[in-house]
C-alpha cells in the first residue's frame, strides 16, 4: 500500500452530501477491507477526512442493534457505483467540463490542459496561482513555477480514465492544498541583529480579504511549496529548517554587518552540510533522524521522532504517542511511578502523564 491511498480512496469512494452521513466505525471497515493497512492509520484517515471534507460536521447517534454509541460523519456520503462507471472522454473534450472558477493558460497543446486557480496568499503584491498540467495518464502540479511532489502530500496524481467529472475533482482537491508562506522574519531580538542563510529569500505575506495578515517571512530556495496534510503551521519544513535565524551577538543594530560576517552568519545557519534536503529522498524528519543516526537502534529513531512530533504540538492534548512510546513508559512508571515522574519533570524529554 502507498503512502497517497488515503487521499486517494477518499476521493474515489466518498463525495460531500448536504444531507448526507457516515458513520466512522463502516468508514474505517470499508478503507480496511480496500487497502488491508494497519489500525495505527485510523487516526491518519480520520485527520485526512476533515482536510478534504472541511465542511463535514461529528456527531454521535446510537447503534439499535448494539445499543452503543458511535460517532457519525454528516455531509458526506458514499459515491454510487455507477460514478465509477461515466462515459469516458478524450482529453480534448474534457476541455467544455472546466469550471469558470479555473484560469485556461496559454499553449495548452493537444496532449496537455494548463490550468489554474488562486490561492488566498498575496506575496509581494502578487496572488500566488496554483498550476495544474493535465495529461492523458496523469496530472502535475506546481506552485511559483517549482513543481510539488504530490506524493509527498498523499496524493496519486495517475488518471485511468478521463471522464467530466476528472477536472473538478482535481480542482477541489487542488485549492484545498495548503500553499507554504515561510516563517516569520525576525531582524533584531534583544538589541542584536538576526542573520540568516543566503539560501532563503525575503517575502512580504498576506491574506486575501485580511487586512491585517500582511507580514515579511522568510523561503528557503529549495521550498517544498506546500504542507502536509496534517501540519499545524502554514511552513514546509525545510523552510522551517533552513529559515532560522543565528542570532550574532557580535553585531548591533546599528552596525552594519561585513560580507565575511553574512558568510560566517550563513555557514552557522547552512544545514546542508550535516543533513541533506535535496532531492525527494529526505522529507520529513524520520528521514533525517535515518540519516544523521545511521547506526542507532529503531527503537532510539522512534524515540526522537516523538521528541519532535512533542515538541511541534502546540497543546499536550494534542500529543499522539507510538506503542513503542507507551509500552517504555508504562513499563517504567510501574517499576517506579516517583522516578518516572522525576524523569518527566526534569524536562530533559517529554513524556506521557502517568495519568493517561
């Protein structure tokens, strides 16, 4: 099973319905019974389903033959069989089913359709338009003129048949895809400058319909140009990783700094060296983790990847630990609830309450 099936069976097999509803317990059973994946991906559907359906409203009713409580999904329901079935068309003709709401660009030749839509950034005066290439067995997409790698995103982008419905569905899925904005640019903190990597350019950032929005960020040159699904922050993480500021206490505000003293800012911040981003190998920090600790146990990798997931989460409810987490630290807490306390308070690792 590929990393892009559960994008890519919620699109196939669900639709939004007004007056429609799932319930959690048949959706889960049937993206079972479809793709055999393991339960540890039932929070990852769950998550997934909310970004591609945003509409969608949980509820709770009660089962008549078990008498149980479950959770219910209102205003989706299931796509017909006979959906799966429309006529199919050529890829010329799919040209009268685009949407008004689409941008037709320029040299669209007979083996591809170019099309666009905005998004609700604004960088540097400018909207930035999400592009998508349509070919007769697949679909690209690019942002400021870089493609994206969908399947980083969980997204298949290969089409088996082309029928009316194929460019609205690619265009819904498309404008629901979080564009990356950078990360705030800071200049000075505490009376001294802030330096950051030459890889990274300056951008002035603001929302559609806010006012208020506008802000100057910071992009990294090699930007992956969206985010995951999942991400709380409107930054890919190499931005997040390349774009931090080196703080140079040798340098005040009013000085202005050497181009030796931009290079040295530059070479401290420049992780390139030590983990390399490049290329479609290194995309999230479990790759990184692989990379830096080659020899170190899988059990000590998924240890510091639940440091970083703890880290980024902004509440401790919003924590999610792996089984192999939960176990260790069961195990301690019986052996001794004081020392695991102790552990957990010393702040030198971030554990779950002994009282979950």
């Amino acid at each position: 099973m590929g990393k892009f099936t559960i994008v890519c069976w919620l699109k196939e097999t669900m639709k939004e319905s007004s007056m429609g509803s799932v319930r959690a317990d048949k959706l889960w059973s049937r993206f079972e019974e479809a793709t055999a994946c393991t339960t540890n991906m039932r929070k990852s559907l769950g998550k997934t389903l909310k970004k591609i359906f945003p509409n969608i409203v949980v509820s709770t009713t009660r089962d008549k033959a078990t008498k149980k409580t479950v959770n219910l999904y209102r205003g989706i329901t299931w796509k017909s069989d006979s959906s799966h079935h429309d006529e199919s068309v050529s890829l010329h003709d799919m040209r009268q089913y685009i949407p008004d709401t689409a941008i037709v660009l320029p040299r669209c030749g007979s083996d591809c359709i170019k099309l666009a839509i905005p998004s609700k950034i604004i960088s540097n005066g400018n909207i930035v338009l999400k592009q998508i290439d349509i070919y007769r067995d697949h679909w690209e997409l690019s942002i400021r003129g870089k493609n994206v790698d969908l399947r980083a995103i969980d997204i298949d982008s290969s089409l088996c048949t082309l029928s009316k419905d194929t460019i609205p569905e690619i265009l819904s899925l498309v404008d629901k895809v979080k564009v990356c904005t950078g990360l705030p640019a800071k200049l000075t903190t505490n009376g001294h400058s802030m330096q950051y990597s030459s890889k990274c350019e300056e951008e002035h950032i603001s929302i559609q319909g806010d006012e208020n929005s506008s802000c100057k960020t910071l992009r990294s040159h090699d930007c992956n140009q969206v985010v995951q699904w999942s991400a709380l922050t409107e930054t890919c993480y190499v931005c997040q990783v390349r774009c931090r500021p080196y703080k140079n206490n040798n340098i005040p505000v009013d000085k202005k700094s050497t181009p030796q003293e931009d290079v040295e800012a530059a070479e401290i911040l420049d992780v390139e060296d030590t983990l390399n981003l490049d290329g479609q190998v290194h995309k999230d920090i479990s790759s990184i983790l692989s990379s830096v600790f080659k020899d170190a146990p899988e059990d000590m990798k998924v240890l510091l990847q639940s440091q970083y997931d703890a880290v980024q989460c902004k509440s401790p409810n919003q924590r999610r630990w792996k089984k192999e987490v939960i176990s260790l630290c069961l195990n301690l807490w019986i052996r001794s609830p004081k020392s695991y306390n102790d552990l957990k308070d010393s702040n030198m690792l971030i554990l779950p309450s002994g009282r979950q």
